[in-house]
C-alpha cells in the first residue's frame, strides 16, 4: 500500500485515475482505517485529501456555506455562524462517534462511507445541501440525497470524489434538527435518525419542510410525503400526526444487531416528531 | 513494503522515524517511538485508550495512519508533565486522579487524561453532563466512572482559581 | 501460626487503616510509565498471530502449514501437532474448575473447531504484516458440522454433540447416551413440597439471559523467550502468573521450575485472565524458533475467543404466607458453558437463595456446552444470573404480598446462624445492616417523577482465601520492600502497604512493595474470588509480626534481656514490664542499621493457606426513567451498600461498588453476545457490544457498612465481586415499578422494552402505568 497526499484537486484525480489496483481516498479516516484494520479493504493506494486548501475549509457568502469535505465535525461546531444557522447539520455531525472521532470524522467521509445510518446525511438532506463533486470530467453537483445508492454504493464514478457541500444562508423563519435514536448516550450507531428542516411565516404556517431519515431503508432518504404533510399546516398534532404516518410509510428497514424492524419503524415516527418540534423551536426563535 | 520518513513533533521535541504506509500513529507512538503509555484497547476508535492530540485536536490514534502525522504536533501522557527544578511535576489532572483515587487497573488512565486535559483547554468550567458526554468516548470498565468525574471537575476548579 | 495471625483487633484505633492514601503505583499509572502486557519488548522478538476457525463447529481434516513456513519471515508455526494431549483433570481456575483434557483443545483445536474463534494454528513471524500473511497460506481442510448455541436446544435429544463421550455427571443412574448436559447439581435443604404447600402466595417465573463479556480494557497479551537450554521467561497480562505457569507447564510438559512468569500490570481481568489462551502458543512458538515471540489479541478476538460469563434460562419459584415469611425457594437453572463443561452454575445454584434464611429449598442445575467460546469467570461467577432471576421473583412477591420490598427483604434476610441452602452455617454477616442502612438512606424516600421507576435488590458472594506467600524485608535505613504475588488490579498494593504500615507503625511511604515474579516468591494463587486483600493482607500482617519479633529479638540480645522482656510500640522496640525505661527505646530504623552485628538482614515471610473468607452481602438502591415511545431505559440514580467487613482502603472500596454497579447496568440494559444464523458472532467489538459509557450514567453513591470478619486481623471480607450480584435484579425491579410489567430477560434493551409497553397498549394491560404524551 502507498500513501499519497497531493495538494491540488487535480493532483488527486491524477493519482486516482492513473492507479492500476484498488485506490481509496482518505479524508477523516474513521471509517477507512477500521476497514483496512480489519481486512474487509486491501487497497494498493490511500490518497489523503487533507491538504487540498478548498476541502479544509469552510466559505459563507450571500448564496450560503461552502464547507469542505475534509473539514473535521469538531470543526464545524467551532464555527459560528454555521452552527447558528444549521445548527441541526452541526448538531449531526458531532453525533458521530466520540469527541476523538469528531477530531477527525469529515463530512465528506460520512456521505461516501454509503452507510443508511450516516448521521449527518439525513439532515443534510433535510437542509437541501448540494455536493460539489470532482474527477477526470471536471466538476459536477448532486444533490446529497443522490449520492447513496445502496450500503457501499455511491454515484460517483471513477476517479471522483466530493470536494464540498454548499449549503443555504440562514434564512428568518427556517430552522433545522436532528435527532437520532441509539441504545446508550453516545458511541453507537444510529438505529433511527431523522433531520427535519422547516420554514415558517408570520402567522405561523409552514411553508416548507423537509425531512431525512437514516437507518430505516438501504439508503438514507428524503420522504417528501413527510415534508407535505407538514406544508400549509400549522405545525399541529393532527399535521405531526400526518408526517409521522409518511415517515413510517417510508420506512423498508432490517432486523439486524442493532435494532428490530417493528422498533426502527415504530421509533422513526417518535423520533421525526421529536425533531420537527426541536426544529419549530428554532424556526420561531 | 517501502517505508516512508516521517518527521513531527512529540511532547514538543522533533522525531523522525521510518514508517509503512499502513502503521498508524498508535503503531508509531508505541513501536517506534517507545512512547508505550498510550494503549491500545481496541484499535478500532471506540475505546478512546489510545486518545492523543494532534495540534491540539484529541484523535483516537488508532485511527490515523502514522505518514499523515508530518510536520504535526502530537501530544502524549509522556508529556502531561511538566519540567521543573525540583523535577517532574504532575499536571493538576494527574494529581487529582491520584488524590481521588480515579483509577483502578490504569489501563484507560493515559487516555482519559488526554481527554480530559483536551477538555478543559477548550472549557475551564464543564457541567458535570458535559464532562461525561466529552469522555463518552473513553471506555473505563472498574470505577463506573463516579471517581474520574469527580477529579476532572475538581482539576477544573483548581485550574480556575491557578 | 493461623491464631496468632486471625486474633482480631478489639478497636478499629487505626492510625493508617480506613484512610485513603495514595496509592504506591499511583504515580506510574499517570505519566504513561505503567507497563501493561503489551508494553513488553525484547531484541529480535517475533509477532505471533493466531488463525481462528471460520465456522462455528467443524471436523478438521488437515491443516497445511506449508505454504506459511517457506513464507520468508516466518520463523514458526504450531498446530495441534505441537501439544501433546492431556488426561482428564479438574484444576481450580478462579472460583471454577477446568479440566487439561479441554484446555489443551481450547487453546488448540485438536478434533474439532468448536466455535467461531477457536483457534486452529499460530504464527510467529519478524513482523505483524508478514504474520498475517502467512495465516493467509495456512490451509486447513474443514467439514463443518451442525452447530447448536441455544441452551435448551443443546440440552434436547437430537441437538448437534460437540463432544461424543460426554455422559452427564451428577445423574444416577448414569445415562447411557451422550449429551451436551456436562453435569447436573443440585442443593437441597428442608422440603420444598412442605413449605410450598403451607404458602399463601406463590409465584413461579422463566427467565434467560445472553452471554456478556468481562469487557476489560486491555487485551489478552503475553511476551516469551524460550532459550537453547528449555529455560523460559513469560511476561503477560493476568490474574495470577503462579496459575499460568502451572498451566503453561503442564500443557508443554515443561518443569515448573523452568519457566518464569511476570505479571505485567494488568488492565482489567475481572475473572477473565485466570485461564491460559496465548501463553502456551507464544512459549509453545518461541521454543520452536528459538526468539522472543510477543502476542497481542485484537478486540475481536477478545469476543469472539475469551470469556464470557454464561448465559442461561431459568425458572425461579418461591411461597410466602400472607404475613410475608417465605415458606419455600425453588430453582431450576441451565448455563451455557461454551464448547467446555465448567459453567458457574455449581455457584450460581448455591448463590440463588443465599440472601434469605430458609427452611426449604431447593436448586437444581445443568451444564451445557454449545458452539460457543468456553466460558471464563466474571466477577461472582454464576451469581449474577440467578440473582436476578431470584431477586426479580422476591420482588413480585412482596408487591403481591402488598409489602414494602425491603420490609419483605428484612423479615427473611440471611443472618448469624442462618443454614444455607449449600450447607455452612453463616457467621456474622451484614445483609441485615445494609438493609437498614438502604431504609435510613434518603434514596430510598426520595420522590420519584412521572414514568420513574425504583428498585432494590440484595446479593451475596462467598469469598475465598487460599494459597498465599508474601515477604517483607527490612533494609539497612530502616525502609522495606514488600513482595507480593497476587497481581493488583485495584489498589491491592496500597491496601497492603497499608496493613504493614499499621502493624509496624511506620509511614506508608517507607514501604515499597512490587507483585514479584514466579522466581522470586513462593506460591500465589490467583487474584480472584475476592481473595486479594484478604489473603496477601493476612500474609502481610504475618510477615509484619515476624519483623517486630525479629526486631523484638535484636534488641533483646542486645540489651541483654530474655527475648520476652521487650516490646514493638509504635515503631520502636523497648524494654518493657520491670525493664521498662531501663534502655532508651530503639527505632526499627536503629535495628535495622545493626542488623548486621546483631544475627543478619531481617525478614518476615509469610505462607499460609489462608481460611476463613467470609461472604459480602449487599443491597442496591436504583432509580430509572422510561422512554414511553421508545422504550429507553436511563439510570437516574444509584446507591450501593455493601458490608465490607472492614474497608482497609475505603476510596478502593467505593471503588468496586460502583464499578461492580457500573457492569451490572450494561449486563441488564444492553450487553449481550449476538449470533447470526450462521453460528458467528455479530458484535465482536466494542461498537456493538455496548459497555456503559460516562454519559450513560449517574454518580453512583456507596455505603460501607462494617461488620468485621472475625477470622481476619483486620476484619476484612472480600469485595470484589458482590456489587455485580444485585444491579440486573435492582434494575428490573425499577423498570418494573416504572412501567408496571415483568421483563424476564436480559438485556432490557429499547427494541425488548418498548415491544412489551405496545404490547401491553394494545392488550388494554391493567398493569401499565407509563404516562404517555
């Protein structure tokens, strides 16, 4: 195995194309590293993407956030104005893991890792984030709820990695949340997470809502009967009642060590519920 | 399998060491350094006994591959104390891990006073919850931690009033 | 010898006993400077690595080695063919027994693979990389077999046999086919039938629990040099390196006074580093290539190769009058044993009813082997698990009874006098008083909030003494060293300096004490069964007598006087009755400094086969709140009382409360070993095999009840290992007190718990009481 750690996003790309056996890219390394320690990846070469500027760094402007995918989730909770206007991504991210994952877990890494129980994928999703997506062909975006395909599988192709995510400005009246469900206080992977973003008006009638679940399907998802029911509502119980019922209509999980079908279903529901309210609050405040 | 040189800074002082690709800064520390005070308990991040800092960030150093330490600065339980003229002196973490007796058979010790130091440089003043959630990643099976709580809360007001 | 040693003192007058210094290793154990197992190294030592079968139950037809050796690195390699077989022969292993016929076959598959992880072949290689290589070039030839991991499953007629010859012990007449039950045992005292039939109330309930794993820190790891001349060092992680060496010997036909052994500093065992898993392979491989060989478990390995604890299902009875006295207790207990007979049930069956003084009783009890990794000890071996199933029962009892838990607890605790149902008569003991200290706690009145739940329950360990060999010298300035065999993993280092300093009157600082090797000591026993501070503290306490009478005897000489006319006060030696004041008293510092001059160095020794360990008990207070919507259970507060006989270092003793609390909340919330269809494990890693983290508990407050063990000089009662008995009872008590219903199984996981909170919304279940919102 080499190790390699260009600095240009071009350099990478050479690097990834020009590899005859297994190349993998290398951000956080949470997940790469326990791969390689326990065998399930042999690869014959690791680019390290950490010192290519645009991915270690996080821009605002008018349009929004630009956030790198190697930027760290310790990272992204020390910067305030992304943790003031998204601060459910924020939140999500530093759900990953331990305060020693945090150090180093990237978003980048927790979308292309293609696990359905990501924590910062779902509200992602929820937020609208777009990825910025580079390799032999240039640039190109997806939306974030594109790029999962199925458990290891992504849309990118070869030769291509995601370079950043961009996110809205923080907008009067939104407000986002993610919550998820795990047997202990911390340390495991979600069983159930749900992010929720929502847009309110004076009067306080929603007008636009989103909401992501992870670890109930093969990929994390964006359940837009759950957003329209929310749509037009005032945020009530009938209306949560509503979106609970799409959230669990789109639920198709597994029994597996961590949870059972019934309990992921049943618990997806109590879980988006939770965080709409959390992001209500938000929106209002 | 061709080694790469590495050279970084450990506990302040510059190191170079010849490294394969796929060692992590855990293997480095320990095998090529000597530094054997950070453990490994399970090599896969969810045991938090292998915690150092790298520029100041606590990482699991399990989980970082020994070649991406260039040029960083790491800091390790060797280096917790410091120097003085009348020779070592323990850190007020250290110290307040011996004086309440917050550890049993150590093992996880070094790592929960990385953690710890990592905390409170970032806050001088931690709730009790939140110094639990921040060492949620730090795995002790003897005290039911009570007892390492309590020391760091206790260096923490020390170090407030220093 | 044994009286002067068990005289008790009259007062606690302690002038170091019952403080809390720091600990001698203290400083070590701060600054990284602590050598645990792995942190051993030699010039030219080799990696050893282990390849463990794939499958869960499988004949091996044949291993090729052959591809792995002629791999360049690789130095050696052992199979099967390297160990010679061994007899049947039971051998204490902490508070249980193994038999050499299947230690040797579960530290190398000799027949069969018997579980996923056994391991089949070890490597020993210049580096790790290659190592791992060339287990990759080692092809074993596998016939995989039907597997069976359920305890009822392996018990029926029809289940796949792990072991042809095995015909149940304990049943007459013996059966004539082989089984996967090992043993049957049974306790009997009193007629169940009797007291059952002058009941008011009886109840009568299942229960299982999963296996779990003692979930140290640190994992197994072990360093060996073999040289030329069959001469072997082993440096290695464990709670006794006397038991090791006795093993290791055994298993490679060596003499035991070839083979020295060190313990490390050992990070956690909790019962698990009592039995031999890489030692034999590390010493088995450096004697084939002639180098150091240092092997190191991974995490998963740790699960899927060592320990756990059983698990087991249960049925638990017992009859009270209405006024509340129990009139009869009856159990019917099934451990898993692993791919070995030697589950905990023989203690677990003796443990069940222990806490209560009853007229009729009786616990019946099977060991059962399946495909999965032998079970080790953990912390109260086999008590756990019958405790909660008892504790759980006397619970619902008293609720149906309309008593008040404890009150119910009171009126038929175990007490000075009471038979138990495995035969001793107890001593003094102090469940009685902890009790009452529980009532008296303000816990125990405290209000509860809405969806919170509290429980108690009490437990008992026996504690054990045995083999145990110390020395103390005295050096020319007056310090000491004190050697110790029982390797510390708690505090046992400062408890002993402890003891020495209070009988000779010094300052703890002028002792330093060290665990020694196997060559530089006589025999220990293991740390295990509670047996540390009891056993090597009656040693110390031995061996300080030994020193004040030496000194007593110099200075006699010296002073001309018969040996009996001189005192040890305080640290100095003086002449005393119709002497008295007759010489200026003489520092042990002064007898030390003439030492020479007056017969030689000084030294008190200690070898005893200590008795008379008596049992801890103690009762848990817990207090939970339930998720109604999703069925999460948090521990909102904990308190702990437990007679420690007396608590010769009161911080170390809070110490094993709160964590014996600690391992009993994951054992009755989340930890269990996970098994696919496939016979594999699922959750070999600390990911999924979740220990309670610091978020996920509360300060877990103690309570040090003291009723002095008679038979020792301080009035110690081992600690150790009660605190784990009672918190999976306590805590299902709690739920249950929170939501309303029973949960008879273990873990109470979200998914177990919420399943029955809908379960009993849809049945309209009078008995939920969750306020949902």
């Amino acid at each position: 195995m080499r190790y390699e750690a260009p600095e240009t996003l071009e350099a990478a790309v050479a690097l990834l194309v020009r590899e005859a056996g297994e190349a993998r890219v290398l951000a956080g390394g949470t997940d790469l590293l326990v791969q390689l320690k326990t065998d399930m990846l042999d690869p014959t070469l690791i680019v390290d993407l950490k010192r290519i500027d645009e991915m270690r760094k996080i821009t605002s402007d008018a349009a929004g956030f630009c956030i790198g995918a190697a930027v760290s989730g310790a990272e992204l909770k020390e910067h305030a104005g992304l943790t003031e206007a998204w601060p459910g991504v924020v939140e999500a991210a530093n759900l990953i893991g331990s305060t020693q994952i945090q150090g180093r877990a990237t978003l980048g890494g927790n979308l292309c890792n293609a696990s359905p129980a990501a924590d910062s994928v779902p509200a992602l999703i929820a937020a609208s984030a777009r990825v910025s997506i580079f390799g032999p062909s240039g640039r190109r975006e997806l939306a974030v709820e594109d790029v999962v395909l199925a458990p290891r599988r992504t849309a990118l192709q070869n030769g291509e990695f995601v370079v950043s995510f961009q996110l809205p400005p923080k907008r009067k009246g939104t407000g986002d949340a993610y919550l998820r469900f795990i047997p202990r206080t911390e340390m495991d992977i979600a069983v159930v997470g749900a992010g929720v973003c929502l847009a309110i008006d004076a009067a306080g009638t929603c007008t636009a809502a989103r909401v992501g679940l992870g670890a109930v399907a093969a990929r994390p998802l964006l359940v837009a009967a759950a957003g329209q029911a929310l749509v037009g509502s005032k945020l009530d119980t009938a209306a949560l009642e509503h979106m609970v019922a799409a959230v669990r209509a789109a639920c198709k999980p597994i029994d597996d060590k961590r949870g059972t079908i019934e309990f992921r279903i049943k618990v997806a529901g109590v879980i988006a519920r939770r965080a709409c309210e959390r992001a209500l609050e938000r929106a209002r405040a | 399998m061709a080694k790469t040189h590495v050279a970084f800074h450990v506990n302040g002082d510059p190191v170079e060491v010849l490294c394969e690709p796929q060692s992590t800064l855990l293997d480095v520390l320990r095998d090529e350094l000597e530094l054997t005070g950070t453990k490994e308990g399970c090599s896969t991040g969810d045991c938090g006994a292998c915690s150092v800092t790298v520029d100041g960030r606590l990482i699991c150093s399990c989980l970082m591959l020994g070649v991406e330490a260039a040029g960083k600065s790491v800091g390790t339980i060797e280096g917790l104390s410091s120097q003085s003229a009348a020779g070592e002196v323990l850190h007020p973490l250290q110290q307040k891990f011996l004086e309440h007796h917050a550890l049993q058979c150590g093992i996880c010790t070094p790592g929960f006073l990385i953690a710890s130091k990592a905390l409170l440089d970032r806050n001088p003043d931690p709730s009790e919850t939140e110094v639990r959630y921040w060492l949620a990643g730090n795995l002790c099976r003897c005290t039911g931690y009570d007892k390492i709580v309590r020391a760091v809360m206790d260096a923490a007001a020390d170090l407030r009033k220093a | 010898m044994q009286d002067t040693v068990n005289k008790l003192k009259p007062e606690p007058d302690y002038k170091v006993v019952g403080t809390r210094p720091i600990r001698p290793d203290g400083v070590d154990k701060v600054t990284g400077r602590a050598r645990f197992g792995a942190d051993y190294n030699l010039s030219g030592q080799l990696s050893g690595l282990v390849l463990r079968s794939p499958y869960p139950h499988a004949m091996i037809k044949s291993i090729d080695v052959s591809k792995a050796l002629a791999l360049p690195g690789v130095k050696a390699v052992v199979t099967r063919d390297d160990f010679a077989d061994q007899g049947s022969e039971f051998v204490p292993a902490g508070e249980m027994l193994i038999n050499y016929r299947d230690v040797v076959r579960n530290v190398m598959a000799r027949e069969k693979a018997l579980y996923e992880g056994h391991a089949v072949a070890a490597v020993a290689a210049t580096s790790p990389a290659i190592a791992k290589a060339a287990l990759k070039l080692i092809l074993v030839d596998y016939q995989v077999l039907p597997h069976v991991l359920d305890v009822e499953e392996a018990m029926a007629p029809g289940a796949p046999l792990l072991h042809e010859g095995m015909i149940t012990a304990g049943v007459e007449p013996a059966p004539n086919a082989a089984s996967n039950i090992a043993k049957r045992v049974e306790f009997t005292l009193g007629d169940v039938a009797k007291g059952f039939a002058a009941a008011d109330v009886i109840i009568e309930r299942s229960f299982e629990t999963k296996p779990v794993h003692q979930g140290y820190i640190e994992p197994h790891a072990c360093l060996a040099s073999v040289s030329e001349d069959g001469q072997a060092d082993l440096w290695v992680t464990t709670q006794g390196h006397w038991v090791v060496r006795a093993h290791c010997a055994r298993l490679l036909g060596m003499d035991i006074s070839k083979l020295r052994v060190t313990a490390t500093e050992i990070g956690g065992g909790f019962g698990g580093k009592t039995v031999v898993y890489l030692e034999p392979l590390a010493l088995a491989l450096s004697a084939k290539a002639r180098r150091p060989v240092k092997m190191v478990m991974s995490r998963e390995d740790v699960f899927r190769a060592t320990g756990p604890t059983s698990g087991a299902k249960m049925r638990i009875k017992i009859g009270a009058t209405r006024d509340g006295r129990i009139t009869a207790g009856e159990g019917e207990l099934k451990y898993l044993a692993g791919a070995f007979q030697g589950s905990p049930v023989g203690p677990g069956a003796m443990c069940a009813f222990a806490p209560y003084d009853l007229e009729n009783v009786k616990v019946v009890g099977y060991d059962v082997v399946s495909n999965r990794p032998k079970v080790a000890a953990y912390r109260a071996p086999g008590g756990p698990i019958s405790g909660y199933a008892v504790e759980s029962v006397i619970d619902e009892l008293a609720r149906a009874l309309k008593l008040d838990p404890l009150e119910f607890r009171l009126k038929n605790a175990a007490r000075e006098g009471t038979k138990a149902a495995y035969g001793p008569k107890f001593g003094p003991v102090g469940l009685i008083e902890t009790l009452q200290a529980a009532k008296s706690h303000p816990h125990w009145t405290a209000p509860l909030k809405t969806n919170q739940g509290r429980g108690i329950a009490s437990g008992f360990w026996f504690n054990i003494g045995g083999e145990t060999t110390v020395s103390l010298a005295l050096n020319e300035d007056g310090t000491l060293i004190l050697m110790a065999g029982t390797p510390d993993i708690g505090g046992l280092r400062a408890s002993l300096c402890m003891m020495v300093a209070e009988e000779l009157g010094l300052e703890m600082g002028r002792i330093r004490v060290s665990i020694a090797d196997t060559q530089s000591l006589g025999y220990n026993f293991l740390t295990g069964g509670s047996r540390s501070t009891f056993s090597s503290g009656m040693a110390v306490v031995e061996a300080s007598r030994s020193i004040m009478k030496q000194a007593c005897d110099r200075a006699a000489k010296l002073w001309e006087l018969p040996a009996d006319a001189v005192e040890y006060v305080d640290g100095t030696v003086r002449p005393a009755g119709p002497n008295a004041g007759q010489h200026p008293p003489l520092s042990l510092k002064a007898i030390a400094a003439m030492a020479g001059k007056t017969g030689g160095p000084i030294i008190g020794s200690s070898s005893i086969n200590a008795h008379g360990a008596a049992p801890s008990f103690g009762t848990h207070l817990v207090d939970v709140e339930i998720d109604p919507e999703t069925g999460r259970t948090t521990i909102i507060r904990y308190t702990v009382i437990q007679d420690a006989g007396r608590a010769i270092h009161p911080a170390y003793v809070e110490g094993q409360y709160q964590g014996g609390a600690a391992q009993g909340v994951g054992w009755a919330l989340n930890e269990e070993y996970i098994y696919g269809p496939d016979g594999k494990l699922q959750n070999a890693g600390f990911l999924d095999y979740r220990v309670p983290v610091a978020s996920d508990l509360p300060m877990i407050d103690t309570v040090i009840v003291e009723v002095p063990n008679p038979r020792h000089p301080y009035g110690v009662r081992g600690v150790g290992e009660t605190p784990i008995v009672p918190p999976m009872g306590a805590i299902a008590n709690a739920i249950a007190d929170a939501t309303g219903l029973r949960f008879s199984s273990l873990p109470m996981s979200p998914p177990r718990v919420l399943a029955a909170i809908e379960a009993a919304r849809v049945t309209g279940d009078k008995n939920l009481r969750l306020k949902f919102f």
